[in-house]
C-alpha cells in the first residue's frame, strides 16, 4: 500500500511538473535578458570593483579604437536576446493558426458548405448523391495532396529548428553553456540510434493499442502508458543532450523513475489523442511540445527507490 501511495504521489510530481512550461515561458525571456543587460565587474587595485561593460571590454584589447553605434549596439543586444517566447508564439501560429485551422475550415466549413450548395441545385437526390460522390472524395484528395502535405512536411522541418532553438535558449539561461559530446561521431551515432530507439517504441505502443485483449480498456491504458514515457523522453531528451548525456544514461534514467515521467508525459499524450484525426493529432501535439521542452528543463525529476 505504502508503495502503491508513493507511486501515485510521483505521478501527481511528474504532472504538476509538466504544466509549469505554461507559466515560466512568460517571464523566462524576461529574467534571460535582464541578466544580459547586467554588468559584469572588474577589480580594481585597491580591492573596489568597477562595472565593465561591452564598451569597456572593447577598449581593453590592443590594436585600433573599434567603431561603434547606437544601431550597431542595438543590433548585437538584439541577437543575443532569448526568443523562447516569440518561437513558441510561432510555433503555436504555423501548427494551429495555419495547419491545423485550416483542415478543420476545409473539413467543417467548404465541404459542407458545397454539400449544402449542391443540395440547392440539385433537388434530386440520385442526381446529387452521384456528383457528390465523385466531388467529395476528388476536393479531399486533391486539398491533401497540394496543401495538406506540403505543409506537413514544413512543418516538421521548421518545428525541428524551432524545438532545437527553444530547449538551447531555455538551458542557456537557465543552466550555462550546453555540454556536447566531445566526438562527432559519438554524436551522430547516439542521435541515430535514439531515433531508431523512439521508432521502435512507438510502433511498439501502437502494436499493443490493437491487441485482442479480454479486459476493456486494457491496451487504451498501457498504450498511453508507453505514449507518456515516450513524450517525456521527447521533452528532456533535448535537456540530457545538452547536459552530455549519452543515451544509455538517458534510457536508464526514465526506467530507473517511471512514475515521475509517466505522469509528466501523460498531459501531452493523452490530449494528443483526443483527435480522431493523425494529422490534428500531430498538430495538437506540436503546439503543445514546445511549453514540455520548458517544463522539462525547469523540471527536478523526483528520484526514488521502488
């Protein structure tokens, strides 16, 4: 029983973990950039300290009095200023504002609407159930096939880079510089081998989905138990990369603490299943992802001995 509590308690940790991302994504490029604009400090002989600027710093080095100006200034202060909010922003525009609102406007408003239209046109209902039966299904593929994937594809790639971008600025500033792995083949090899490993598992998951299996809701429940541990891995998998962990490490970190990252991944399994849809599905997740890369980095997963 006592174990049983415990569980339940880490899974509670792990979900209430989960949720922070939609708080700290508003004040995180806030604290990043006011700890941009702090100077540092220099000592001076007599032991007092005085401020040094990037001006300061300039004028320190040897060789000729650099050119400076209020626009080049304001240029550097702007590259280096954190964009956590601003890629999550368009992250939530591209997957939701544009992708997904428009299946669902093809879907729920211009089929319908020509359905209606046809309806009016032709009272006879053989006559408009035979062009609407080549109508429909030629619109679908055709939408599919010049809109849906196209920006299917897009989207993947953008969201990659923009993914990447948000879990390096929320480490940065919240835990220094990323450690990498020192060999590049040691790199491409954990990346390979952990997307052939996420593969695996979620075909893995979708298997067990569709087993015959006599107690109802059976495979439903381990289903979205593989989903979850799945997107916890998604999440701090860009967190352990630029910690420098290496994959054995990582996958031996979630089993070692199941509960804490079952229920840290169940929010975004389970609404990521709410669709019928694979393709609002995708999106749903994808709007969602970006606030569980922030979740995670902020996240101390809750370690114990089952």
């Amino acid at each position: 029983m006592e174990t049983l509590y415990r569980v339940g308690a880490t899974v509670l940790h792990g979900v209430l973990d989960s949720i922070k991302g939609i708080t700290v994504v508003f004040y995180l490029d806030k604290e990043a950039n006011r700890k941009l604009s702090q100077p540092t400090t220099k000592p001076l002989l007599g032991g007092s300290v005085l401020p040094r600027t990037k001006e300061s710093l300039s004028s320190s080095q040897p060789g000729p009095a650099p050119r400076t100006s209020s626009s080049s200034s304001l240029v550097s202060k702007r590259i280096e200023e954190s964009k956590v909010l601003k890629r999550v922003l368009q992250c939530s525009m591209l997957n939701g504002g544009i992708f997904m609102l428009s299946i669902l406007f093809f879907e729920y408003a211009v089929l319908p609407g020509l359905h209606l239209f046809l309806w009016y046109l032709f009272r006879n209902s053989t006559t408009m159930t035979t062009v609407w039966g080549w109508m429909q299904p030629s619109l679908s593929l055709l939408f599919n096939s010049l809109w849906v994937t196209p920006l299917f594809l897009l989207s993947k790639i953008v969201n990659s880079l923009w993914f990447q971008d948000i879990a390096d600025s929320a480490y940065k500033f919240r835990k220094g510089r990323p450690q990498l792995m020192p060999s590049i083949s040691k790199l491409i090899a954990d990346t390979l081998i952990s997307l052939l490993i996420q593969i695996l598992f979620l075909l893995q998951s979708t298997a067990v989905k569709y087993l015959p299996v006599p107690v109802p809701f059976a495979c439903t429940a381990i289903y979205m138990v593989h989903m979850s541990l799945l997107c916890s891995l998604y999440a701090f998998e860009y967190k352990w990369f630029n910690m420098g962990w290496e994959l054995h490490k990582r996958l031996t970190y979630i089993e070692q603490n199941w509960p804490y990252f079952l229920g840290f991944g169940l929010p975004l399994a389970a609404l990521s299943e709410l669709p019928n849809s694979i393709v609002i599905s995708g999106c749903v997740f994808s709007v969602l992802f970006p606030l569980f890369i922030i979740s995670a980095n902020e996240a101390t997963p809750k370690v114990d001995v089952w």
